[in-house]
C-alpha cells in the first residue's frame, strides 16, 4: 500500500513538472526581452554622425561694484558715540544715494566696543582692565557695505563715501554678475561655432552636412552644464575721466550735494568734494564661456 501510494504521488509530479516546461517557451515567446533592450544602442550610432563641440568665450566689461567704508567714533558716552557715528553714517548714505540713486544698495551696521584703561605687568606689557568700573570710553563703529549696480557711477559714489572722512576704506571691486541674457548670448554663441566646426567637419570628409539629431550644453561630449571666470579690478574707478571730449566751459559755483548735522556742527559735502577724491581707474573685462556638444546626420 505504501509502495502504489508513493508511486501515485511521483507520477502526478512528473506529469505537472513535464506541463510546466511545454509551458515556459510559450511564454517566453510571448514576452519581450526586457535585457535585449536594456542595451540598445543610441540611435544616432545607426548611422553615420559627425559630433562637435561649440565653443564661446566672451569677453564683457564688469556690471557690478562694491565697496566698504567705516566710521569710528569715541566718547565717554556710549550714547554719545554712537550718535556721532550714526550722523557720519547717516550723511553716507544720504550722499552715495545722491550719487548712484536707485543702482546703489547701502547695507549698514553699528556696534559699540568699551575701551578700558590699561596697567602694565611686571614684563611692562600694558593690559586692558576690564573691569566695568575701569571704561574710559566707547568706540561706536558704523560700517556701510556697498553695491552699485552701473559701474559707471561707482567710483563717484565711493568719493562721496570717502568725503566724510572715514576711518577705513576698502578699495573699489568691480566684477561681472551673470545674467540669464549673458549665459544665453554666450549659448547662441556656442551653437552658431558648433555648427560652422561641423559645416568643415562635413567638408572636410567629403560628406554633406544633414539634420541636427543632437545638443548638448556642457563641457565634455554631451554632459550638461556651463562655466563662467570672472575678475575683479581692487583700484578705484571713473569711466567718465577717459571719454575723449572738448573742454568743458567753466562750471558755476558747485550746490551742495548734500548737508546734515554731525556734533551739532552743519556738515556740507559739494561736488567739488566727490571730485577730489574720485580717482580714475580702468576696467578690466570679464570672461563668459559656454560650450555644447552636437551631433549631425552626414548625408552619403
């Protein structure tokens, strides 16, 4: 009994496992070869293709200058102080905007430092007594972080900075800002010297130049992207000193430029005042490159 059992149970096995394989290649005709393609090849592989790539390097002049400028002031006050720095700063600022008007951004800052006295150490080194009744007076820093936006107003701006007499002064950035119009001239540009270096690629083989199957921005063969260098220019700057014009006729009595109250004394900035201190400067160009990669049919 238990012998025809087992033989049942094998044969009823055998019989399934034989329909399971008539089953599988019915069914893997039926399939699609998902590896098969998984490594197709490119299409423009499957015909005869000439790839380029396009370059472009232009050289702009800078969009963009910045500078900063401090105002220190002392008093046994700390109230006092930091009106006296605030009025300078306030002056500043009223003065650059005059200047540069609405291509002018002014970012400003104040803080307040006590100035302790001082003992010496038996080496002689003076140390500072940090002790709160030990302040001799407060030093009100106000500083103003500069960016105009016409370069060609930069460095009378920055003169009328520096005619309030500041106790430190960086010298004048001038840089270039990308733009979406400058990446895309700099694009356009790429691909116009991509399709003339395909035109002589084509001619050059005997062949004739087909229809573009392929643009790619970037740098290597097909990878997307684009770089830009920039300089930068530290000295001070005054486009307007190099135009070449006839002599001016002599100007009238110069108007204030602007006026304010600091240490209850009228301060008066004049014209005449930004243009002693606008010293001239020359650009230096900018750089925007932009490369793409192409790929044209070749007609036999």
């Amino acid at each position: 009994m238990l012998h025809r059992t087992f033989l049942t149970r094998f044969t009823a096995g055998l019989t399934a496992t034989c329909a399971a394989a008539a089953f599988l290649p019915a069914l893997a005709q039926g399939a699609p070869d998902f590896q098969d393609q998984a490594f197709t090849t490119p299409y423009w592989t499957r015909v005869p293709v000439i790839e380029v790539m396009g370059r472009a390097d232009m050289q702009v002049m800078p969009n963009r200058a910045a500078f900063n400028v401090t105002y220190l002031e002392t008093d046994k006050d700390s109230k006092k102080a930091m009106q006296l720095a605030v009025e300078r700063g306030r002056l500043a600022y009223e003065t650059i905007k005059k200047a540069a008007g609405k291509d002018s951004v002014i970012q400003s800052s104040v803080n307040v430092t006590a100035l302790y006295e001082q003992y010496k150490d038996k080496d002689g080194n003076r140390i500072d007594n940090e002790r709160s009744d030990k302040i001799r007076a407060y030093e009100a820093r106000v500083s103003l972080s500069v960016t105009v936006e016409d370069v060609s107003k930069a460095g009378t701006a920055r003169a009328g900075a520096l005619a309030l007499g500041p106790e430190n002064a960086s010298g004048l950035s001038t840089y270039l800002e990308r733009t979406t119009e400058l990446n895309r001239e700099a694009y356009e540009a790429a691909v116009k010297d991509g399709a003339a270096r395909a035109k002589a690629t084509a001619a050059a083989s005997g062949g004739k130049l087909g229809k573009l199957m392929v643009v790619q921005e970037g740098s290597g063969p097909c990878l997307g992207g684009w770089s830009s260098m920039a300089g930068s220019d530290y000295d001070y700057y005054d486009k307007a000193a190099y135009a070449m014009a006839p002599p001016p006729p002599p100007p009238p009595p110069p108007a204030p430029l602007a006026s304010g109250m600091i240490d209850g004394r009228q301060v008066t900035i004049t014209q005449a005042d930004i243009d002693s201190l606008n010293l001239p400067s020359d650009d230096k160009t900018q750089g925007v490159s932009s490369s793409v990669c192409m790929i044209y049919k070749i007609e036999q």
